[in-house]
C-alpha cells in the first residue's frame, strides 16, 4: 500500500468522526432553532430600526459636516489668503535680512578696518608718550644742570663783582697815595716822572729761594655750609667778622678723617666761598673747618 492510499484512509477517517460530530450537533439543537429564528428575526427587525436610526443620525451628521465643511472651506480660504500675505511678508524679510546681512558684513570689515587703525594710532601714541617722556626726562636734567649752572655763574658773578669793588678801592688808595706822594714831593720841588713803557724782557724763570715766613695759629673753626662739586666750590659758616682773610686755608674733616683743604677767595661778614683742594673725598654740609688740624 503506498502512503497516498494511507493518507487518503487517514483523511476519510477524519471526515466521517467529524461529520458525525456534526450529525450529533444537529440532532442535539434541532428543537432549538424556531426559538432561535424568532430571536434572530426580534434582532432583525431591531437591526433595521437601529439602520434606519442610524442612516437618519449619518443623513444628521453628512449635513452637519457638509455645514462644517463649509465653514471649514471658508476659513482655510481665509487662512490661505492669510498664508499667502504672511509668504510675501517673509519673503520680504527674507530680502531685508539678506541687506541687513550685507550691511552687517561691511560694518564688520569697516569695523575691523577702524579695529587696525585704532591700533596703529595706539601704537603711535604710546611711541609719542614714550619719546615725550624722555624729552621731559632731558627736560628735566637740562633745567637741574641749567639751574646749577646758574647758580654757579650767580656766585661767581658775585665774586667778580666784589673782587671789581676791591679793585676799584684799591684804585682809589693807590690814586690818593699817589696825590699825597705828589704833596710831598712838590714841597722839595721835585714831581713824579710819568712812567716810560718798556716792553718786558722775558727772563728764564727761576726758582725762589724758599724761606719759611715766621706764623702763629689763628685758630679759627666753622662749618661747610654749601658745596659746588662742578666747580670745585665750598661754602664755610664763618666771614670777615670772625678773622677770615683772603687765600687763607681751612682744612676740611669729617670726625678723625681728613676731606680736603679750602683757599679762600670771596669773603662776606658772616661766611666766606673758597676752592677744593687736595681732595681726598667729595666734601659735605655739615662737615668741620678749621684752620689749624
């Protein structure tokens, strides 16, 4: 027996046990379906109550959403009126943008531009305030070098100028001198020859036997009160009215050390200017002098 014969047997076994499942099915609700028919015709003709309602309420509703489809039309006509202004708007701002954009781009390169020179100008200022500042600097130490030159050339200018009144006193002793000698000359009958000019003979210079002039200590003590390191200038505190005579020599000391000396050549009744000598350090104000160490 081949195995379609087999499953063909299998197949109608099957069919008849469910064909007499079926049978007994039949038998088992026979008595049922006249109940069954009225229950489904009740149902029918509720059913086509219920379509009838139903079409009624679709009818309700189609109108209804025909009104609403409308209103819907109207205003989506209405909207797209409201779209198309609101398209050109934007498409206007789209192109004002696009300007501002443009106008925003070449602010940018005028700014960067302005950036540069602004930078360029800082720069050539800071170089004029750094030359302005060495020109104030030399200014500076002009006016300080200006300032002791003058006062310097103040000094020396009163120096010359009491030297010019010494001299011109000097003048004026030697002229009386000279009309006293005539005086007395004039009693023995004789007169002053007036000189003959004679020009000088220059002679080999010749050393000056040294002879040592018989002195005593004067003994006289002061202060340095100024002192012109440039010219080799002091002040000391003590003049004329203490003894101070001209070419007279101080010996200047800080403690136990010895600075330098001092030859007078101005004297004032209070204080007298003399010239460095012998300098051993830079003298100061408020060190000692004296004549005598």
């Amino acid at each position: 027996m081949s195995t379609l014969t087999k499953t063909l047997i299998v197949l109608l076994t099957v069919f008849s046990v469910f064909l007499c499942g079926l049978v007994v099915t039949y038998v088992a609700n026979v008595d049922n379906y006249k109940q069954k028919y009225d229950t489904l015709y009740n149902n029918f003709r509720a059913a086509k109550e219920n379509e009838k309602d139903a079409q009624r309420q679709l009818r309700e509703k189609i109108e209804e959403t025909d009104r609403q489809k409308e209103q819907l039309n109207g205003e989506i006509s209405s909207l797209t009126m409201t779209v198309g202004e609101l398209e050109a708007k934007l498409d206007k701002l789209i192109r004002e943008n696009a300007m501002l954009l443009q106008k925003v781009s070449s602010m940018a390169s005028l700014v960067e531009a302005a950036n540069q020179t602004a930078q360029q100008q800082t720069k050539l200022f800071e170089d004029a305030e750094k030359e302005l500042s060495g020109v104030r600097t030399e200014q500076i130490k002009q006016r300080n070098e200006l300032k002791e030159t003058t006062d310097a050339l103040i000094e020396k200018i009163a120096i010359i100028s009491t030297l010019q009144e010494r001299n011109k006193q000097m003048l004026e002793e030697k002229t009386e001198l000279q009309t006293k000698l005539d005086q007395l000359l004039r009693q023995y009958g004789r007169v002053i020859a007036p000189p003959t000019p004679v020009t000088p003979r220059r002679e080999i210079a010749r050393p000056v036997p040294a002879a040592m002039p018989v002195t005593k200590d004067i003994g006289l003590k002061g202060l340095v009160t100024a002192v012109d390191l440039e010219n080799s200038l002091a002040e000391i505190s003590i003049g004329t009215a203490d003894g101070v005579r001209n070419e007279m020599k101080f010996h200047v000391t800080r403690g136990d050390k010895f600075i330098c000396d001092i030859l007078i050549l101005d004297v004032d009744s209070d204080r007298a200017v003399g010239i460095l000598e012998l300098v051993q350090q830079p003298p100061r104000v408020g060190d000692s002098v004296s004549t005598n160490l």
